[in-house]
C-alpha cells in the first residue's frame, strides 16, 4: 500500500454559533460555542487515516494545551506524526463564527 504524506497546518478551533457576524466594536450573545480539532492539513490526514490510508504528518505544534489535543487526536485517527516538530510558540488556532444560515468566518493564527 501506498503512503500518504500530508504536509500542512494542525489547528486548536474555537467554532461559535452566532446569529450574525458582530459589527466592529459591537458584542454579540452566542448560542453555543465548540472546541475541535482542524486546520486543513490536519483535516486531510485524519480523514484519509479513518479511510483506511497509512498516513503521516508533517507539521508543528507548539508546547501548549492545544497541542495536546491536536497530537491525541492524530494518535486516535492512527496518523504517523514522528515528522510533527513541538516548537517553542503557539499551536495554531482558529476562531470562527458559525451562522444559522450555515455560513461561517473564521480568523487563524
């Protein structure tokens, strides 16, 4: 079997129900909010390992609590990450607005 090599980001999100994208400096109430795994690279490489593919990850995380869930769900999935490289800084994050019309908008660092 061939392998699959997936170079890219691993991302922390924080996804938002909103029920519109809030004005600048306007506060809106949300009606829920939900932690989850992402950033493209790492999306690919999860799905790709659940299909059945032997999978390994290129990528960096930083030394912080985010990297901890974004390692274990890599581990869970079964994705090789000996070419995943702990770094002295920040996981990536994202934080995104989910809106009832299905839309959303999400800002990445």
């Amino acid at each position: 079997m061939s392998r699959v090599i997936v170079l890219g980001a691993l991302h922390y999100d924080v996804v938002v129900d909103a029920p519109r994208l809030p004005d600048v400096d306007e506060t809106l109430p949300g009606s829920g909010v939900d932690y989850r795994f992402g950033g493209k690279g790492g999306n690919q490489a999860v799905a790709a390992a659940r299909m059945g593919a032997d999978v390994a990850m290129t990528g960096r995380v930083g030394r912080d609590a985010a990297a901890g869930v974004i390692l274990g769900v890599l581990d869970a999935a079964g994705v090789d990450r000996s070419e995943v490289a702990e770094v002295d800084a920040a996981s990536g994050m994202s934080v995104a607005f989910s809106l009832p019309s299905g839309e959303y908008g999400a800002v990445i660092v």
